[in-house]
C-alpha cells in the first residue's frame, strides 16, 4: 500500500453546505486514500513511461483539435509576472535585477564597463530574473517530479531522484519538450451557477462538472485539457489576490475518478487547483489532487491560470472547447515551468 496514514474505520461522509444548506455529500478520507492505488497508472505506458496521461494526447487527438481553430482568435490564459509582493507568493517575489538599464546615459561622467565607450550612441538593456514559479499566484505547469508520495514519484521512481545539484533526473519539464496541443475545454462554473465567483473553500465535484458540461452543451473526451474556472481570476482583477487564509475553491477529490474515466490529459484552475482547505487536512491529505492525480495518475496540472477573457469569448460565441497550446520552458532538471497558455478559437 502506499498510505503513510492508518486505515481507519470508515468515516461519515462529509455533508458540505451550499449558500447556507446542505445539498451533496463527499466521500470520506479512507475512500480518497484507495485512489492512489484505484487510479493509478503505474506501469499503464510501460515501467519506463515518464508522459503519464500526455499519452492521451495522439497524433489523431492532436489532428482532430486543429479543427477548433475557426476564426483565428487568440487568448492568453497567463498573468503578467510582477515583481510586486502579493498575498500568496509563499516563497518569495520575483526579483529584477537590471545588468544595463537607460538611466544616466547622458552622464559625461558615467562609468560604463571596459568593453563599452562612454561615446557610443547605441546601448541596450539587460537583466537576471529570478522567481519561484510553485504557488498560488505564478501561472505555471507541475512536471511529474514536482510532487512525491511515501518518497516514490509516478511510476515509482525514488523521490531521492530529485537532487540538490541536478534538480530531476528523471520525471522532469524537459520530457515534454515538444510542448502540448490538443483540444481545451472550458468548464465555467460560474456561469453554470448564476454566481459571479465561487466562495473560497467551495469544492468542485463531478457533479458540478457534469452541470458545467450540460449547460455547455459538450462532452469532454480523452485527451482533452480541462480548464476549471471558479471565477476567481475575476475576484483578483477586482479586488487582487484573496487571502490564502480564507481558502480557495477548485477541484475537489472526489473529481479524481472522472477525470480518470474521462482519460484527460492535463487539468488547470484559476487558483491553485485543489479547493483549499481540502477537507482532508487531519487525514494527512492537504492538497489530495495534487497528491494523487501527479504522483499516482500521472496527471499534468496547470495552476493559477487567468481564464477571464478566454470565458467571456467562449460565452461571446458559445463555444467551449478551442485548440490549445502549453509549451514549457526547457529547464534542465525542472519540476515544473512558468507556462503562457495559448487558446486559438
């Protein structure tokens, strides 16, 4: 088994309020630790695999997507990366530090490095940018290495394979270095709610995404990528970054085996994927999509995604699927990869 929690007995299920009643009810922590081994895809792709459910994504999957490109409208779903402090940067602001810059040029007495002249009339600007693209605000894709459970990695591989010095030696960014394209689908909860956003803390279940599906009109199929907005890109426009304290709604645990039996490729969020708290957190299970859709599933996860003005041209020209492209940075050794979602109507 791959618990590092004890098997206790069966809990009651979790009754979970809605707008002040209680309407559905959630599995309770002992069933969610049977998905490690109930969803997993160890060794489904060979006991060398390191795509996980990128192997959804076929020549013909990839084929069939191109044909949702219609009008040639492009949407980033990617924030700007400031170097402004925000609520949730768990790990620290992104740092500018400028190597040339255009203040003092007309500085007589100016010191220029060895290799310029303080006459030259052509100049440029340079710097270092460093950031740590893990949490709540970076948009950003989670390689397979990104998340560990009982120290093994998808497929099995020792969590020890995550070095100090070389980052991932196995289960890293690069293994996707062709980048993703395949067909996107938008679930807008919201809209399917009558609500301008989800409440922090508000969990999306299968339920909810099969309400999504058919207030859409559409189906999602294997190979797809799931975009979930719960409307707080829209919060954060207004109002900036919620307090983390508070929570964040997403992808509930009980999504896993639909996502599972709907064979998708890669899930993304407009917070941090997981609804937070997970509900699960005395259990040893703080972040349980994470936990297992990456290191059981092998399921790519695409976190902090601004969805905002993609939702408004899907509700424009009522389509919800459109042909998408991730194509990560090439990090060597990388658990992940700030990402700039591009969706082409």
């Amino acid at each position: 088994s791959q618990r590092s929690v004890p098997l206790r007995q069966r809990q009651e299920v979790q009754e979970v309020p809605r707008s002040g009643r209680f309407v559905m009810s959630l599995p309770s922590a002992d069933e969610i630790y049977t998905y490690f081994e109930r969803l997993s895809n160890w060794g489904r792709w060979g006991d060398d695999d390191a795509r996980g459910t990128l192997n959804y994504v076929t020549p013909e999957v990839t084929l069939a997507a191109a044909q949702e490109i219609r009008v040639g409208r492009s949407f980033s779903c990617a924030w700007d990366e400031t170097t402004q402090r925000q609520e949730g940067a768990h790990f620290g602001t992104p740092q500018r530090s400028m190597l040339n810059h255009g203040q003092g040029l007309g500085d007589a007495d100016r010191v220029v490095p060895p290799h310029r002249r303080t006459d030259e009339r052509g100049f440029g600007a340079s710097e270092f940018f460093g950031l740590v693209f893990h949490g709540l605000n970076i948009t950003h894709i989670d390689a397979l290495s990104h998340i560990f459970w009982d120290r093994k990695m998808y497929n099995g591989y020792p969590a020890e394979w995550v070095t100090s010095q070389l980052g991932a030696t196995r289960l890293a960014i690069t293994d996707i270095k062709e980048g993703i394209t395949t067909r996107g689908v938008l679930l807008d909860l919201p809209r399917a709610k009558g609500v301008d956003w989800l409440e922090p803390g508000t969990p999306v279940t299968p339920e909810d995404l099969e309400q999504a599906e058919a207030a859409q009109e559409l189906r999602v199929r294997s190979g797809d990528v799931v975009f979930l907005r719960t409307g707080y890109g829209r919060y954060r426009h207004e109002h900036g970054p919620g307090k983390t304290t508070r929570g964040q709604p997403g992808w509930h645990a009980s999504s896993l085996p639909w996502i599972h039996e709907r064979e998708v490729a890669v899930i993304g969020c407009d917070t941090g994927q997981d609804v937070t708290p997970s509900g699960y957190h005395a259990e040893g299970l703080n972040l349980p999509v994470h936990s297992i859709g990456i290191s059981a599933m092998g399921l790519w996860l695409v976190d902090n995604l601004d969805l905002e003005a993609l939702a408004a041209t899907a509700s424009e020209l009522e389509r919800w699927s459109f042909f998408l492209s991730l194509q990560p940075l090439r990090i060597e050794g990388g658990t992940g990869s700030p990402l700039n979602p591009i969706a082409l109507f």
